[in-house]
C-alpha cells in the first residue's frame, strides 16, 4: 500500500473521526452493493458487498 495513501486515510480519520470513517465505508458498500444489482445483474458480487457492510456496521469504534 502506498505511504500518500496511508497519510491521506490518517489525515482524513485526524479530521473526521475513525467512526466517521467507518461509518462512510459501509455506506459505499451498500451503493456498490445496490450498483451491481441495478447496473450489473451481478448478484453474487452483490451480496459479498453486503456482507462486507453489515461486517463494518458491527465494528464499534470508542477512539
């Protein structure tokens, strides 16, 4: 992974908050999740975007 990508993810959870940022990933998910579904017929794909939002939405953040 890049270093400017890792400083740019730092700098965005430095401004944000880490459950912020959590919280906009599991939304992305569901979107990309909802696109292959509308956009795709890619059922499958869809489903493993799901499960990796539902997996997010399970992760409770106290930082």
């Amino acid at each position: 992974m890049s270093q400017e990508y890792m400083h740019t993810l730092e700098a965005l959870i430095d401004n944000l908050s880490l459950a912020a940022i959590l919280e906009m990933q599991e939304r992305i998910c569901h979107k990309k999740a909802e696109d292959l579904r509308n956009n795709w017929q890619d059922e499958a794909s869809a489903k493993l975007w799901e499960k990796a939002a539902r997996q997010i939405e399970q992760i409770n953040v106290d930082v």
